[in-house]
C-alpha cells in the first residue's frame, strides 16, 4: 500500500471509528444534541449544553464546513452502519429537497420565539434536565431513543444511504449556512479540489460517496462545492488517481473558476 493510500485508509478508519463511538454513547450523550431540550431550557431562560452544541455547529461550519455531520453526528453515524450492511444510493428527489431547510426555520423561529417568551436567556445550566449526566437514566429514556433511531433509519432504509441528512434533518441547514457563507465570502477554511487532468473517469469516487453525490461529475466542472458535501474524505482517499484532495485556505472562486463537465 502506498504512503497516499495508508493515509487514506487511516483517515478514514478514524472517521468510521469516531462515529461509531458517538453511536455507543449515544444513550449517554442524546440530551447533549437534543433539539427538544434545548426549546424546552430556552422557555425557562436557560443556555443548556446543546444550546453551545449548536451555536459551535454553525459558526464552526464557517472553518470546518460540513465535516461536523461528516465526522462528528451520531446520526449520521447511526445511518453509515446501516449503509455499509445494507446499501442502498439514494435517488435525487428534488421536491424532497426544501423540506428540511422548512424544518430548520420552524426549529429556529421556535427557539426564538420561546427564549423571547421565557424572558430572554438569564443563566447557563449545561445539565439542564440531565442532572445525573447520563441522557437515559429510566426506562422511558429508551422509548425516546427509539424514536429518534427510528426516525434517522426509516429514510435511510427506504430513501437511502444518510437520506435522513439528505432530506429531513432541520440541524444540517446550520452547517449548510455556514458552508455557503464561507464558500461565497472565500473565507479561509477546510474545503476540496479537484484536478481533471488526473481523472481516469473510473467512478470510484461516485460509487463510494456516502452522500450519493455526482463527485466525477464535479471533478469535471472543477467545482467541488456542494452543499450536500459532508466533507468526509471518501472521495479523496478512494480516487486511485489523487484527483480530489482536501486544502486549507480561501476556497476557489466558483465562479470564475467552474467549468462545464467534459462530454
Ligand atoms: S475516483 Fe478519481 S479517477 Fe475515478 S472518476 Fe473519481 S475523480 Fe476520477
Ligand atoms: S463528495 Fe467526497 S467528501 Fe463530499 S460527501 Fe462525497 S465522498 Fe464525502
């Protein structure tokens, strides 16, 4: 194995492991992200620890785009294990795609409206209604942990691979806010680019994209910007040619840059 490829290979070992140990803990760790605690806590004036979990998820987005649901998601983990026993690519429906960004705005409009309601935030409690620490301390902890297991696996099983992230989850709107922004302002981040020339047009990078995305096709445009991008790595450490790698700094100026796919 070559240097490029044990990297490659390592990074992605990495990533898969960190999932995995977020999926594990997860009965530990589900009030941590919880959308619900958060409304509930913002009612009573508090800043609960999910409220700093989100806040950092979109203003992390601005540096680190969306490697937070690449890396760093339970639930997107949940969805990988699922995927890599039972694959199944996911269809481009594109009366799908605005329902989730809807669910971010009545998730968001919610949150403000009941921070504003309760009086605005006065104290920061990160075990606001998790005192013990652990998220499931009685039994009708796992019925709620059913439930979200359920609601992130059903689209995965029957959409397809991360079809809950594709298509229903309101938190990725924050990471896709802060990936846009970042991207049009060329703010100096984590991205990827391409090199053409290098392809050898052999789809590995399609056939492996866990977000299911036309990554040969962006190779071509040389316009590796898309919004669906986790910034996982797949692409970069399965392509045999080396035509997609990650790059720190101010990302390329799409549109100067982008180019119509070759035929
Ligand atoms: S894996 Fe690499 S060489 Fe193969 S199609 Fe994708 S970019 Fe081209
Ligand atoms: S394009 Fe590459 S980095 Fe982005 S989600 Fe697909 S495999 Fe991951």
């Amino acid at each position: 194995m070559s240097g490029k490829a044990a990297i490659g290979s390592r990074r992605q070992k990495t990533r898969l492991s960190l999932l995995y140990l977020l999926v594990l803990t997860f009965p530990i760790t589900m009030n941590y992200f919880s959308p619900v605690i958060i409304m509930m806590a913002a009612s009573d004036g508090v800043m609960n620890f999910s409220f700093f979990y989100w806040t950092g998820f979109l203003i992390l987005s601005l540096l680190l785009g969306r490697a937070l649901c690449g890396w760093l998601c339970p639930l997107g983990g949940i969805q990988e294990i699922k995927d890599r026993s039972v694959p199944k690519r996911l269809p481009n429906y594109h009366w799908l795609r605005p329902l989730k960004f809807g669910l971010t705005l009545v998730w968001m409009a919610a949150l403000v409206a009941l921070a504003a309601l309760g009086g605005g935030y006065t104290r920061v409690d990160l075990l606001y209604l998790t005192e013990s620490g652990v998220s499931i301390d009685r039994a009708a902890g796992w019925v709620i942990y059913g439930i979200i297991a359920g609601m992130v696996l059903l689209p995965a099983f029957f959409v397809g691979q991360r079809g809950f992230c594709h298509y229903f989850c309101p938190w990725s709107g924050l990471n896709i806010v802060g990936t846009w922004l970042k991207t049009k302002l060329r703010l100096w981040s984590l991205h990827l680019v391409s090199d053409a020339s290098k392809c050898t047009n052999c789809g590995t990078c399609d056939r492996s994209c866990p977000m299911s995305l036309p990554v040969h096709e962006m190779v071509q445009r040389a316009d590796m910007y898309h919004h669906e991008c986790i910034y996982c790595g797949t692409c970069v450490d399965n392509c045999p040619s080396g035509a997609i790698r990650y790059r720190w700094g101010r990302p390329p100026d799409r549109v100067r840059e982008a180019k119509q796919p070759a035929q």
